[in-house]
C-alpha cells in the first residue's frame, strides 16, 4: 500500500510531556547512579564532593548529546538546517534533572553543608522526584489520582533500586 508524500515527510514532533517524563525519569536515575559510584569508597571530602558534581554535569551532558544525536540519526528523514540543534535542545530535561543534584554535591564541596553523607539526600531527593514526575505525567493523561499514585510509585521504585544496589554493592 502506497503512503502519501506528506505522511512521508512529515517531520516527526516530540511531545513535550512525554520528553520531560523521559528526560527527568532518565536524568533521576542518572544522578542516583552516578552518586552511587561516585561516593563507593566513601570519600567524603569538600574537594571530592566538587569532584562529584562536575563529573555528574559532564556525564549528563553528554548522555543528552548521545541520546539526542541517537535521535537525529535514527530519523532517516531529510533533515533541515538546524535540526541537529533542535535534536539536542530537545534534552533538557535530563540536564534539568540532574541540576539538583549537582546542586547538593556542590554545596557539600563549597561548605553549605557537611560532605558526609550528602548521598542519602541526594538519594532521597531523586526518589521525590522520580515519583512527582510520575505523578505529574499520569495526571497530565487524565488517569486517576489512584492510578496516578501507582505511576509515581513504580517510578521512584526506579531510585529505590538504584540505593538497594548501592548498599549491596558497598
């Protein structure tokens, strides 16, 4: 069956609601994982808490540059100017996730708080945001508050996975 030329070449739209639940459920787990194996040999100095931080932003930055590049050839469409920046732009929501995290190791290193033991609340806060975002996109699809809350579970059971991992590999 012949399709027509403009279903062909129709450019490909993302969802905004689907691409900050991927990139923030993805950017979450990232930041989990990566504090996890950051902090395995318990160094918890101020310099190695800043240490922690920038290569949590390098690992971001370049998981939503390999994913949106992924996407940009993976579409075998004829592509336009710009459309590798519009590819990789698209990723912000994993860099956005990650950003709070960044934030306690960062402060951890700059003195805000101590740097012992700053993992558990990085932790923590990504399990709270792994569950919001499911949460959010479940309600922004119409699904009841029940199903909702289901969502948002089964999302930080993702970060809840991450720190039983994390206890059994230490």
């Amino acid at each position: 069956m012949a399709e027509s030329s403009a279903a062909v070449t129709a450019p490909q739209r993302n969802d905004t609601r689907e691409a900050v639940l991927f990139g923030g459920v993805y950017g979450a787990v990232l930041a989990s994982s990566m504090v996890a194996a950051l902090t395995q040999y318990g160094h918890a100095s101020r310099g190695s808490r800043r240490y922690d931080a920038a290569w949590l932003l390098v690992t971001a930055f370049a998981s939503a540059l390999a994913h949106g590049y992924a996407h940009y050839i993976a579409d075998r469409a004829p592509h336009r100017r710009g459309d590798t920046l519009r590819a990789l732009a698209a990723e912000w929501p994993l860099i956005t996730a990650v950003l709070p995290t960044v934030l306690i190791l960062a402060g951890a290193g700059w003195g805000w708080w101590p740097p012992n033991g700053v993992e558990y609340a990085a932790f923590t806060l990504n399990i709270v945001l792994l569950f919001v975002l499911g949460v959010v996109t479940a309600r922004w699809s119409r699904r009841p508050w029940t199903a909702a809350v289901a969502v948002g579970a089964a999302d930080a059971l993702l970060g809840v996975v991450v720190v039983v991992a994390n206890a059994n590999i230490k």
